[in-house]
C-alpha cells in the first residue's frame, strides 16, 4: 500500500497484489474496480475492458461513480507474468500515472542496491538485511526473540517506526523512532482467550507512553530490571479492543515499562492475561544483537 498526502483531502491511495494459486483475484473480491460478488457484477456500476498500459497487456476493471459499494469510482488493473497475477488498486490517478507504476515493477535483486532506510517512512522488517538498516537508523543494539518461551507466544511481524512517519495510520503514534514487534499465539491455542491477542513490544531512545495518562498498577523486578506496570483503564492509545470470543467484553490493556542498557523498553499486552511475568522475563533477559 502507498499513500500521498496522508489524511488531507487530496488523500491517494495505491495497493499492489502479487498472488500465486487457485482462483484469480476478482474471484477472491481484491478488485477495487469490481463489485465483491459475481451477481453484482452485471450491474452497470461495472465495466471491465482489456488494455495495454506500457508494454503490459492486461484487465482494466472500472468502478463507476453511484456505485453502492465502499469505494467509488475505483480501477484496477490485472495482468500476469510467469504464472503470477499482479494488481495495482487506486481510485484518484490517471491511467498514464498508473502506466508509469505498472512499468517499474521488477525483481528484488535489480533493487538490492537502492537505498533503504525508508526515506523517513515507517517499513516491515522482513530479512537480516532490513534488521542491520533499522538498527543503523536506530543507533543501539536492539532484543529480537523470535519466541517467548513458556508462552506459545512468536512473532508476528517487525516495523521499524519513523518518528515523522505521516504516512501510517497507526492508532499509536510514535515520538521517536521506534523498533515495533508484534507477538500472537496460535489459533488453536489452548492457554489464552482470543486469537487476535496480541503483545506490542517497542524499543526506542526516549519514552513512547506518556504514564500520566495511565494507571498505575505495581512495580517488579526481574533479574535486577525493575519495571513499572500500568493499566489503560480509558483505552488511550488503542481504543476499545472487544475480545474474539465475546463481543461484548473488552480485552484488558496492560503496559510494562523499563530502562536496560540506555535504551527505553514498553510492551502493551491486549489481552493475553496469563503468563504476562513469563513474557517480561524473555524479554528482559534477551540479549543485544
């Protein structure tokens, strides 16, 4: 997903897919311009026709304006390469903007050598080489369990959070940079209350949480590590999170708070109530890398 002038009224979106496997991509409803069912396609709010843009032939699918659906007046283009189909969703550019997306795709190794540090944007984590240039923009070593043990809980995704990053909507918004890891248990586990449980754990130089705006619970040590447990009774940061397996229950939102090797540490626990300590110990005894 990229976006231009973040949260203003000139507001653009662009998505681009790659899929590989049964079915195509209108079939599993990721076409902005097609409606989300086979019925509804032969409405006149829908139009697809082939087109060449570039040197690329392939699907244009038009959403008309009136439609009823979520977005109005949306495209997306559809074509395939080598037995993979890819698509560039958008709504607001012209067709010679798009041509200029469309030919500029290529393989991961012609861009090894492209600068990347996010230019500024917040950016996944995906393989050691965006782990070195996230720690070089962070300028400290930073913890990097893949698991907790006694938890069942593992990491779900890395980002590395830019401090002037407006091109996220993040509900939490950074001060600083940040290294943001994202901890779940399995769906089929038998130890915690819902599958979208979740751990945020984040690294930084400064503070990220202003504990004014929270409550207090207690204080703990671990391994000579105190650290400072609050509460978020007013749901500051995340909103109201509603549990996955009763609607009508609001998950808990725990935050833990430490200072360890000059380097500030904060995990949020939405939902997740048990073995919380057994987290913490991973995590406070994870060494640098």
């Amino acid at each position: 997903m990229f976006v231009s002038k973040f949260g203003s009224k000139n507001e653009q979106f662009i998505e681009m897919l790659a899929s590989k496997g049964k079915g195509n991509m209108l079939e599993h409803n990721l076409l902005w311009g097609a409606p989300n069912s086979q019925k509804l396609a032969q409405t006149q709010f829908f139009q697809q026709s082939e087109v060449t843009l570039g040197n690329v032939k392939g699907v244009l699918f038009t959403k008309k304006l009136g439609s009823q659906h979520n977005r109005k007046a949306a495209n997306s283009f559809v074509w395939q390469d080598n037995g993979v189909s890819y698509v560039i969703n958008w709504e607001k550019l012209t067709q010679k903007e798009i041509e200029k997306v469309v030919q500029s795709f290529t393989f991961p190794q012609q861009v090894q050598r492209v600068r990347y540090d996010g230019e500024g944007n917040s950016f996944p984590l995906y393989d050691e080489t965006d782990l070195l240039a996230a720690k070089n923009i962070l300028g400290f070593k930073v913890k990097f369990p893949g698991s907790l043990l006694n938890t069942h809980l593992t990491l779900n995704d890395s980002i590395l959070l830019r401090a002037e990053d407006q091109n996220t909507s993040y509900s939490f918004r950074q001060t600083a940079d940040a290294l943001w890891n994202t901890y779940r248990a399995p769906y089929n586990s038998t130890i915690y209350d819902g599958p979208n449980d979740e751990l945020l754990f984040y690294q930084s130089k400064v503070p990220l949480f202003e504990t004014t705006k929270l409550s207090f619970i207690r204080k703990l040590e671990i391994s000579g590590v105190e650290i400072s447990a609050y509460a978020d009774n007013n749901h500051v940061y995340f909103g109201p999170l509603y549990s996955s397996n009763d609607k009508s229950k609001l998950k808990s939102q725990t935050y833990y708070f430490w200072k360890q090797n000059n380097v500030y540490y904060a995990t949020a626990f939405l939902g997740l109530d048990k073995n919380q300590e057994d987290s913490l110990r991973t995590l406070v005894l994870t060494p640098l890398q």
